[in-house]
C-alpha cells in the first residue's frame, strides 16, 4: 500500500523477525511508548522468493509485530550474557558532584530571557566568585604545584566535567572575533602522562588561512614559554565580568549547588580604559614554574568566557621599515629628511591575538593597525570540548606576506576549571618563556562554564512558548511555515511502507524533482537557483506520461524566461572548465558550469558562473588556492508561488540539490535494470575510466526540504547577498553598468513582504519553527560590515581579512549538545576533530561535531541512560577509490572513528559496564548499496566494447553490484528536530571560509519531547521512519524506541548480514541497502580491517585509507 492506501506493486521477499532483546534501560517511569502501529494491519505484503545463506531460527514473535506483514528476514544475533561478576546497573541519573564548587546560583526566572550587551571586566562585584591575579602571588608558590602522577582528575573530581568541546569558531563574539590558526600544548592520550620535560609549541597559524601559507610562523620556536606567570598587575580592582551568559545559554542550573552566586549586576563600561593598567615595575623578577610537565590535562567540555582588552608595550616588529629609515636618516641633506620623515609615519606592529586549546583556534580578535598599545575590549563565547592544560592567548603581527610571533600567554586548564573567572595582567612571553619586551602584557579574562551548567542543552528543542532555536546566528529562528521533507528526488507512489503518526495520519513522501518542476512551472516573478553544479539538460520528471524534452531544466526555464519571470542562475565557476575561441574542456569535476552557460547565451535567462574567490587583500597564492581548492557549494531552489488573493509570497527547496545528471534515483536505486529506462541518456559512475558498456550505474541518496514560510526569505536574502557580490564589477567591466537582475521586490505590489506574511498559527499542530544557517565569509557576499568592530551586530566572527558566518557549525554542535535519546546522521563526509586523534592533531579538521557526539555517548553512559548514534556515510567518496585524494580522505575518516570509539570506550570503562556492553551498543557506521540478480535486461545490447576481463569494470559487471552514492547532508535527533542543506561534516564545509554552504534546521513546536513528555510522532519521526524503511527494506516495532539496545543491535545484525550478501561470492537480490560500514571495532573500540575485506569488493582501494602525501586543505 502506498501513503494513501493504494496497492503496493512493489513486494518484499522478505521480512525481519522480531528480536527479542529487552532494551537497556527501560525507558522512564511515566513516559508511555506510543505505538501508532498496534491493531493496524501493516499493508506492505512481502512474500518471500528465497532466503539468505545466513540465518538463524527466527526468534518468539513481539508483542508489538505488525499483523499479516512479511519483512526481509534478518536474522537476530544471539544475546549476549552478561558476566556474572556484573552487578546490577543503577538506572537513575546519580547526583551531580559538586565537590570542587564554591556557592549555587540563583536561576533566572525565565532560562530563556533576551540576549543582554556583554560588558566588559571593570567595576566590583561581590555576586560573583572570580580569580584576580595580583603582585601578591609569589611564583611557583603553591598555587602552582602540579603533581607529576596525574593526568586527569579523579572520577570524583571530572564527572560533572567529563566533557569537551572545541571548534574554530565563537558562537558568539562581542565587536568581533575570529578563528585562526593556532595550536595548543600537544595533548597525550587517555591513557598517558604527561611528559616532564618542557612542552614545545607547534607552529601557530591562522586557522582560517589553514594552508600556513600566508600566516607563518619564526622558525626558531622550539619550545614553549614556562608556566605562565601572575600577572603584573590586575585591571582596576579585583573586579568581576558581569556577563549574563545565563541569557545566552541557559541559566546555570542550581542543582549544582557550589557554583556561586547568580549574575545579577551590570557594569558601566565607561568606567573601562585603556590607562587602566597603571605604571609598570620593570625591576619585578619573573620566575616562572620550572617544569611544564607537572601541568595536568583535564577536559574542557562547555563554553569559554573570554574578554581580550588590551595589550601595552608591544614590540615593533616591523624591522624592515625602521631599517629603511635608519639608513634613509643618513642620506646628506633635505632628500635624507624627507625620505625618513615619510618613513617616520607611526610604521609598527599590527597585533591581534589568536585564542588556542589543544591544537585548535578558537577565537581571534581583529587587527588594530600601526599599534604597540592596541585596545580590543572584545568579547568571546566560545564552546569548548578539549582536553588541554592550557589556554593560550598567542599575540601575532599581522603582514601582508605572513604572520610573525609576537608572544604568547598561556593559562592553565587548571586555575579556571572550577568555574571562577580569572582576570588580570599578563607577560607577554616569546618562545624562551622570557618577556618578549619590558613591560609587554596583555589584558584579559576567562571563566569555564561547564555542560551542566548550560540549560539549553537539558531540555532538547524545549516545551516553549519562548523558542529561541539556535542563538547569535545571522538568521534568528522564523515561527510559523511549513516544511516538506524529502528523500532522493522521486518516490514513486507504494515502494515504501506506511508510517503512522499521531492522530491517526500517516506520513506522505514527497516527490522532490516532481515539487520543483512544478514550482517552476507556476512561477509568474522570479525563478533563482544556486547549484554547485547545474544541467540545462537534466530532465525532471521521468514517469513517461509525456516525452522526456518536456522536463528537460533547461528548456523549462528558457520558456518561463519569455512569459516574463525572472530567471537568474548562479553556478560554482569551476576554473578546471574551460570555454574559449572554441577550445572547449569540461573540467575535472564535470560541473558543466561551461555548457550551461553556453545554452543559455542568447536567452533572457541571466547566468552568474561564480568563482570561489579570496579577497584582495590575501595574498597572491592565497587567492590561487581559495579559486582553486574550494567551491561554492550551496543548493537552492526559489520561486514565487501562489499566496492567495492575487498575490504571491516565496518558497524555497535547500538541501543536496544538484540539479544534474546522475541524480534522479528512487529508493529503490536500481545499478542495471533502468540503464535503458529512467537513467538512459543518464549514466553517472566517475568510479570507472574507459568504456562501461553494461557496467553499475552509482546509485544516489539525497535529503532535501522545500520551505513554505518567513524563513524562505532569508534564502532568498541569501541570493541576494551573493548575487550582489559575485556580480560586482571587478577591473576592466568596471566600466560597465553594473548588474542589475535582481528585483527588488519591495517595488512589486503583489508579493507579500515577510513582515506581512500570514503565518500559521501557534495553535496549529502541523506548524514548523524553521531557522536557516550558513557557512559563508564576506568575501562571498554583500552585506557584511567592512568594520570588523560591527561583526557583531551581525552574529559574525572574524577570520584572516574576512568576516564569517558559521551559523551551520553553531547549530549542530547546539543540537547535538541537547540530543537527549538518539541521533541519526547521513553525510557525504564524515571528518573532524582532528586536535583529538592520537595523531596528526595538527591537520586542522578542527569541527567539533565527532567529538561532541562521542562526548555526548559518554555523558549517558556514566549517568547509566540509554543513548544511541547512527551514522551512515557513502562506502567510499565519489571518484576512484584507489586514488590519492580518496585514499587521504578515507584514512582521516578512519582516524575520526577511532577517536570516538577510544571516547565511548573509556567512558564505559569509568562507569564499570566494560564487560556488560561494547562501544557498538551506542556507536555504529554504516553504508549503503545494492546488488541485483539476473534478469531479462541482462538480454538488452549494450554499446561499445565490452571492459577488459580482471578489469573494475568487469569485476562490477560481473558480481552486479555496487554502493548506493550517500550524497545526504543531514542529522535528526530524538525524533523532534531536523537539519538539512548543502555542508558536509568536514572542515571544509564548517570552517566558512572554504565551501560556501546553506541549511535549515526545523522541528515542530507540538511535537517536542518536552511538550509531549514521551516519544514524538509528528513529520521528523514520519521521515526518519520513512528512511529507515527505504535502507532497511520495512518496519519494525523497534524502531519507535532507536536509543533502545533492541533497537541498536537488531539494526547493527541487518547491517552486518546485509554486507555478507553484498560481498559474498553468490549474486543475489538485495532488499535492504543498509550495511554494517567495513571495519572491525573490537570491544575495547579499536578500528581495524574486516578480516578477509581490507579492500573495496571489485574497485579495490584500502577501507581504511592510507597516508599519502596531498595537500591537506584538498582532503579535511
């Protein structure tokens, strides 16, 4: 049956029989588990045609089963016995430990109040603890004893702080603040030590420059300064930053009841100046700890508060030019003066301070030109997830050629790990631990504030009525549209079972390519796409109702361009694609960029090729490997449609759009039998060179979502933020008219502004809070502010010469931060948090997301609560598996998997149930693909030569199989909210200043967790259900609990048989798509080759990757 009760065409021959695993732990008492399916005949039918050569007798039935259906029959692995020395585990969260807080906080009256002005550290304050460092503080006292035989805290001590975080990039930053390239002290594993001897520092970069090119680092630094020492002087008073972090975050919670009081006072920032330091002490003798090795590595898991004031006493590092004028001041008479008085023009340092932990930048300040007392007064909100002895605060002199080492500040993970704020005045030390400069210091505070004590993560998405989605982003969150969600671009009416969802209504898929077509085809105003690639040639609809020349892109738009629309394309410039005096290339990554242009050159429909550029002010290598590494990546669809009343409003499509070829696929994703049919003139494998008559077409599998509502228009203002930019007139067109296509809209008397949008009602329960993100810089769009002091009234960060938004990192972290049962992942790439590996700490893939999901695995396990995490990525990336660029890309992504198994596995040694349960009952990655059995197309002509025996061609041909392309780039959590768009997780989709990228993140306010207090069934259960039907071939009543270890393991056993079948010698058909990812993960977390599979079947290529010299920007 289809979603709207049809007969179903499609059967399955197969069927999972129930597991009978109880799941761990039982869920809450007083939360019931809807079952929408119970006494409802389950109209899928399948009756088997053969059955697997792996098998075991099918379990006792579950009291849940759907009735009369049939599933592809998995078998159950066997239950494992728990041994006997296990004790019974303690359901119940135990208490937080609070032995190392001072006083409770009052919690505000409302956890969600407005964002208030940060204000600077400056007057008294007794409400708050805080730790100013003042000239009593003898050095090397004992305050800064650090015993050698200690790595981390005790359980004790860490468990409420047993958690990290880390990503280039401030969630937000008062005036303006940055991510650049920096590093931390190198941090030893879980299971080591300290070394003793001094720690070296490793080169310090801008991480948004991240090639290390255009900010380098003195090669004579060989070793870090000594413990950083008190600082000289405090600022003002012992005084305290009045910071309402409560309003940003959450309000920390008073159940942990040492934290102190609450944030009540403001401070007058008037009263902060820059002559705040006072007279210096030259003669004060600074003696600094002697070993850096006593420091102790301790977690960082939550959000930084920082304040970078001012610096004084800087060194001139620009010798150059007091060189020039030296020399020029002994010229002989007026030509002498002249030329040294032009060189006598204030030429100095231009500083900026770059904020590192382990290895990773996460915040920098802006550059103040021509100044060796430079005044920020920035301000930082930073999340943190880190293991690091320290926090360094690394001054630099920005030039055009590079970056120069000013000095560092370093302050131990130790002083603030207790939540009190530490301010002061600091040396400023160079790479021997000695003053870089008398009296050099730099003025700063920092205060931890730890996961628990974050609200906003406790209650998921949130009861409301005050929503605030994710906070400080350039887009606020935008109440009252509707969300369709898609999977790939067509699902064809009865090939996926019916998911039932509360109030008795069943969740309709949608037909996306067929949604679009149509949009098009309605459109009176404007038509705007944004495509990585776009393909005048693609054709929509492939359902035969009609000639296929019909759909064709191209055509369509081209016509709606004579009915009067608007029609403006904006497509990625690939510069490997060439069209000129009729030499004609189509570049390495087929984008067909060029053709699309060409088709449309004498039409009314405007083309944009956009080039991926650095700004002008980078330097000249930079702005070569911006154009030629990175992408504009963004996916869009926008359209006026029908409003009603004669007028028209926006809707927009955002999600892994790439309108062309080699795209259209159902979830079915057939390799051979539709060669001839839906994808003739449509065949898409880059896995092969040569000839590929009759070889697997590769597959695909996309998520996309069409809005209907305000939030439509910040996609909208994000065309036309690009627009603006990528058609300004640059060199010789300057002399032109500058581009006028867009329209402006507020002239148009029959659109509906957003203001005048009629929303849907707060009272409706089909509503959806949708909130758009990006991953962009400013030299991609206008708009930005070209002050970098005004980044933020824009929710901005500032990087290398450019301003970001980073808004799609934000939201994952925060989502996954408040998952409180499950998340599930699809993702072309799946790279980060590389300052955690064991090794290559450095590369720079610094996103925090794997880090934050195995932290967040492990926060469950030691409050003994069920979690679950599923990711499902392509088997490899797109192109040849044994080449070097795919082969890197592979060996980062198994160094991410192993970082996070070796985090859950830890935590389940630290809570005692090592040998009760194994990292893969939270954690598991999987991959898709098909394989199809003989059938009468195998009797259909093919073209060409036939692939050379032994070849990968012939090995794919022959075995008829192949992996299903995951091109999705989306996350759910606990059934409630959605993210979805165009940005891998990778750096180069989350740093903002590679790939250009846009997303949504939506949930429905009457489907929460907190508002229905149990499992919700609105749209976001009804499209995970409806995906998971599509991979797995059914339903089953596990299912509806997917934290539940039942759930886990039956879905891991499908996995883990549906790859046996996929490899095995024998051809047969495959139903279920979904396979365990190729690898051995031990018990204790280790990520090793499958025995017998250290290679792709038939491409070959090593599963794990290997370590090949490419450039690293390419592959992280």
């Amino acid at each position: 049956m289809d979603n709207n009760g049809s007969p179903n065409q499609y059967p399955n021959p197969y069927f999972y029989p129930p597991n009978p695993y109880q799941p761990y732990p039982p869920p809450p008492t007083g939360i019931p588990v809807p079952n929408p399916y119970e006494h409802v005949p389950y109209p899928y039918p399948y009756n088997p045609s053969h059955s697997f050569n792996y098998s075991y007798p099918p379990p006792p039935r579950s009291s849940l089963s759907y009735s009369g259906s049939g599933h592809i029959d998995y078998p159950c692995p066997p239950h494992p016995q728990s041994p006997s020395s296990c004790a019974p585990l303690d359901f119940n969260q135990p208490p937080p430990k609070t032995s190392y807080l001072a006083t409770a906080p009052s919690a505000p009256t409302n956890p969600y109040p407005a964002y208030p002005y940060h204000v600077p550290p400056g007057s008294q304050s007794p409400s708050r603890a805080s730790h100013s460092h003042t000239s009593s503080l003898p050095y090397g006292s004992s305050q800064y004893y650090y015993p050698q035989n200690e790595a981390y805290l005790s359980p004790q001590q860490s468990d409420a702080h047993s958690r990290t975080n880390s990503f280039a990039g401030p969630y937000y930053v008062e005036n303006t603040s940055s991510t650049g390239g920096g590093s931390g002290t190198p941090q030893p594993s879980d299971d080591s030590k300290p070394s003793p001897s001094a720690i070296t520092y490793p080169p310090l970069d801008d991480l948004m420059s991240n090639v290390r090119l255009s900010d380098s680092t003195p090669s004579d630094i060989v070793s870090s300064p000594q413990q950083p020492v008190r600082p000289l002087m405090h600022s003002i008073s012992t005084s305290k930053i009045e910071q309402k972090k409560d309003d940003f975050y959450g309000h920390a919670n008073n159940s942990f009841s040492g934290w102190g009081n609450s944030y009540s006072s403001r401070v007058d920032s008037s009263k902060l100046s820059s002559s705040s330091f006072g007279s210096f002490n030259e003669s004060v003798q600074i003696v600094p700890v002697q070993n850096k090795g006593s420091l102790r590595v301790l977690l960082l898991h939550g959000n930084l508060d920082i304040w970078v004031l001012e610096a004084k006493n800087l060194p001139n590092m620009d010798m150059f030019h007091k060189t020039l004028g030296d020399m020029f001041g002994k010229l002989p008479g007026t030509m002498g003066n002249k030329i040294e008085g032009t060189m006598n023009k204030v030429i100095t340092s231009d500083p900026y301070v770059t904020i590192s932990v382990a290895n990773a930048v996460i915040g920098r300040t802006f550059v103040i030109s021509n100044s060796e007392n430079p005044v920020w007064m920035q301000h930082f909100y930073v999340p943190v997830a880190h293991h690091a002895a320290e926090v360094h605060f690394v001054v630099k002199d920005s030039d055009v050629v590079g970056s120069q080492l000013i000095g560092i500040v370093a302050i131990p993970v130790e002083q603030i790990y207790s939540g009190e704020l530490v301010e002061g005045t600091y040396p400023i030390l160079n790479s021997s631990g000695k003053p870089c400069k008398p009296g050099a210091v730099l003025r700063l505070s920092i205060q931890y504030i730890p996961m628990a004590q974050l609200s906003i993560y406790h209650q998921g998405v949130g009861a409301g009525p005050e929503y605030i989605g994710v906070p400080a982003t350039y887009f606020p969150l935008r109440k009252g549209g509707t969300v369709t969600l898609y999977q790939d671009a067509h699902v064809p009416d009865g090939c996926l079972p019916n998911v039932f969802l509360d109030n008795g209504k069943t969740y309709v898929n949608g037909k996306c390519w067929y949604d679009i077509y149509d949009a098009i085809r309605q459109a009176r105003r404007l038509i705007y796409i944004t495509g990585w690639s776009v393909w005048h040639k693609v054709t929509l609809i492939r359902d035969g109702a009609v000639k296929a020349s019909d759909y064709a892109l191209g055509d369509l738009l081209r016509s709606k361009s004579q009915e009067g629309v608007r029609v403006l394309l904006l497509v990625w410039d690939d510069p490997t694609s060439r069209s000129i005096l009729g030499y004609k290339t189509d570049g390495v990554m087929a984008t067909h960029d060029e053709e699309t242009r060409r088709f449309f050159k004498n039409s009314s429909v405007h083309v944009l090729l956009c080039p991926r550029s650095a700004g002008k002010r980078h330097s000249w290598y930079k702005q070569k490997e911006v154009g030629t590494i990175y992408t504009h990546h963004q996916k869009t669809v926008i359209v006026d449609a029908d409003a009603g009343n004669n007028m028209r409003k926006i809707i927009a499509f955002v999600g892994g759009l790439d309108l062309c070829d080699g795209r259209y696929d159902t979830p079915d994703h057939p390799i051979l039998r539709t060669l001839h049919t839906l994808h003739k003139d449509d065949y898409h494998n880059p896995t092969f060179t040569g000839n590929v008559g009759g070889c697997p077409r590769e597959p695909w599998h996309d998520l996309h979502s069409k809005i209907d509502g305000p939030a439509a228009y910040d996609v909208l203002k994000n065309f036309e933020e690009r627009w603006l930019r990528a058609s300004k007139p640059h060199g010789i067109k300057k002399l032109k008219k500058y581009d006028d296509a867009l329209l402006k809209l507020e002239r148009i008397p029959d659109i509906i502004r957003m203001t005048d949008l009629p929303c849907i009602g707060h009272d409706d329960p089909e509503s959806w809070h949708v909130q758009i993100f990006r991953s962009i810089d400013s030299n991609s769009v206008k708009g930005f502010p070209k002050d970098p002091k005004e980044a933020s009234s824009k929710n901005l960060v500032c990087g290398k010469n450019v301003l970001i938004d980073m808004s799609i990192h934000t939201a994952y972290v925060k989502a996954i931060r408040a998952a409180q049962h499950y998340i599930y992942i699809e993702n072309q790439y799946f790279i980060g948090s590389s300052y955690n590996w064991s090794q290559h700490k450095d590369l720079g893939a610094n996103n925090l997301i794997p880090l934050e999901i195995a932290l967040k695995i492990a926060e469950k396990i030691k409050a003994h609560e069920r979690f679950a995490v599923y990711i499902v990525i392509p088997m490899w990336p797109e192109g040849v598996p044994t080449g070097a660029a795919t082969q890197r890309i592979l060996y980062w992504q198994n160094n991410t998997m192993q970082m996070m198994y070796d985090t859950v596995y830890k935590a389940l040694v630290d809570a005692g149930v090592e040998a009760a349960f194994s990292p893969q009952d939270y954690l598991n990655f999987f991959c898709l693909g098909n394989r199809e059995a003989t059938s009468m197309y195998d009797n259909v002509t093919v073209s060409g030569a036939p692939p050379q025996a032994n070849s990968v061609q012939a090995n794919s041909r022959n075995s008829r199989r192949f992996m299903i392309y995951v091109h999705s780039k989306g996350m759910i959590v606990d059934d409630e909210y959605v993210i979805l768009g165009s940005a891998n997780i990778n750096q180069r989709s989350m740093e903002g200043t590679r790939d250009s990228e846009i997303a949504m993140g939506a949930y429905q306010p009457h489907y929460t967790w907190a508002r229905k207090s149990t499992y919700p069934l609105g749209q976001v259960h009804g499209y995970r259900m409806s995906l998971w039907a599509e991979h797995t071939g059914t339903i089953e009543d596990c299912f509806l609990q997917p934290e539940s270890l039942e759930c886990v393991r039956r879905v891991k056993a499908m996995g883990e048989m549906n790859w046996r079948q996929y490899a095995a010698n024998e051809v047969t058909e495959m139903r279920g798509h979904l396979m365990k990812y190729p690898v051995d993960v031990d018990r204790k977390g280790k990520v090793r080759p499958l025995p017998g599979h250290e290679e792709f079947p038939d491409v070959g290529g090593k599963i794990v990757g290997s370590f090949l010299a490419m450039k690293e920007n390419l592959t992280i």
